[in-house]
C-alpha cells in the first residue's frame, strides 16, 4: 500500500482508537454519576469530537454508512428494534462506542485499491449548500479542504485562521439573507453588516436565532482571528495556537454548519 495512504490510515486509527479509550471512560463515569453536570457537559464535547471525525471519514456524505450509524445511535431502540426517543447518557456511549469500533475495523482491513476507488467513485462534497450566495460555495469547500489538510499537517494557525474565516463568510451570508432591517430587534449596529466585528456578527445570529450557544466555546486566539492574518488574508506567523485551539475552532464551525442548516 502506498506509504501516504497507510499514513493517513494509522493517523485514523489512532484518532479513532484516543476516542474509543475517551468513551469507555465516560461510559463508565456516567454509570456512576449519571447526573453529574460536568460528565454531561464532557461526554458533548467528546459526541462533537465524534462526529467531526465520521464526518471526515464519511466525506460529508449524510447518505454514508458510517454517517447513518452515527445518527441512529443517538436513537433508544425498543425491543423490537424499532426507534424510540430517551435513550441514556449512558447508552448513548456505548452505541457510539460500537459505532467508533465498526469504524476502526473497517478501516483497518481496507485495501489501497477499495480506498483508491471509493475515492474516485465519491460525489464532490456538498457541504456548504445552505449557502445563499451560490458563489462562494466553492470557494468554502476548497477552504474548508485547505483547513483539514493544515490541521492534519500541524500546522494549527493557519487551521484555525482558515476554519474562522470559513465561520465568519457563513454567518455573514445568514446574516445578510435575514436583512438588516429584521436584525434591529437583536441589537444589530446600525453599520453595514461588512462593517461588523467578527464577535458582533455571531452574537446578532445568536441573537436572532440563527445558531445557538456554540459560539461561546471559542477561544479567545479565535475571537482575534483577524489580528493573525495580514492584507493578503493570510495567516502571519505571530503568537502560539494550539492543537486545543484549531481543534475546538473547527468544532464550533461543525456545529453551526449544522444550525445554518438543519437538514444535515
């Protein structure tokens, strides 16, 4: 198997393998403590983690096996096997759990060749169709590429430049969809929206309930996103980001992506 392609294989695995051990552990915390406030809070965080790596791992696609896997495990099952609403913590856990475990599996026993080929066969991603303006869709998806492959390659500034601009172009777009004019009743400056901060533009889309709190889990370096980039938009080499820093940032933009459109 080509060297490239087995690396990124193991670097899978041994991201899968660090959420399995993360999950065991919370399993057996929320046995416990299955009310305790800060395992419930954790266990989010890690659910997050999760489905930000079967994102990547599913291409983005909702119709993936791993995807669907993903979504169903948030489900209770009857005794039947039939879907149905209130499923523990707990067992929340362990059906993610199996799923992570699945994941692992199959990737382990993948073939360059089925790797290659489902590569080639996989539609273009299409993740940033909630977009209202058309044409800087493609511009996002090459970003957010752009993004990824940073991260993966460690370098966590130009990840966390990248996913901020992602984030701010998306809530921009919301924004300006909404109108100005409806935006007033939540608290919305009387300045052009291009004129805005990063921090005003998502605490009017909090505002005017377009995401929700998520935003609030960005770190200060991403709040100053923009004092790291210079006329270019490009990421200058000034201060320390840190792989907690890109990390979190891409998550909080995995997690708006999914407000700005609920379908995904």
């Amino acid at each position: 198997m080509d060297q490239t392609i087995q690396q990124q294989i193991e670097t899978y695995l041994s991201h899968l393998d660090g959420l399995i051990r993360r999950g065991k552990e919370l399993r057996t915390t929320l046995i416990e403590n299955p009310a305790d406030g800060s395992v419930l809070m954790a266990t989010r965080r890690w659910q997050e983690d999760c489905g930000a790596t079967v994102n990547q791992l599913s291409g983005g696609s909702k119709a993936h096996w791993l995807a669907r896997a993903f979504s169903q495990a948030f489900l209770k099952r009857s005794s039947d096997g039939s879907a149905a609403q209130g499923a523990a913590p707990a067992e929340i856990v362990q059906q993610l759990l199996a799923v992570l475990e699945q994941a692992a599996n199959t990737l382990s026993h993948v073939s360059k060749d089925t790797l290659v080929s489902a590569t080639n066969d996989a539609p273009a991603p299409h993740r940033f169709d909630f977009v209202h303006n058309a044409e800087i869709r493609p511009v996002l998806e090459g970003a957010y590429a752009d993004g990824q492959s940073a991260f993966d390659k460690g370098d966590f500034q130009l990840a966390l430049v990248t996913y901020c601009g992602i984030l701010e172009a998306i809530i921009t777009d919301a924004l300006e969809h909404k109108g100005l004019a409806a935006l007033f009743d939540s608290g919305a400056p009387a300045q052009k929206i291009s004129e805005w901060s990063f921090e005003t533009r998502l605490a009017v889309a909090e505002k005017a309930g377009l995401i929700r709190g998520s935003a609030a889990r960005l770190t200060e370096v991403a709040r100053s996103y923009r004092d790291r980039m210079n006329e270019k938009g490009e990421a200058i080499p000034e201060g320390i980001v840190s792989e907690r820093d890109a990390r979190r940032t891409g998550q909080v933009l995995h997690v708006i992506m999914r407000d700005l459109d609920p379908g995904r």
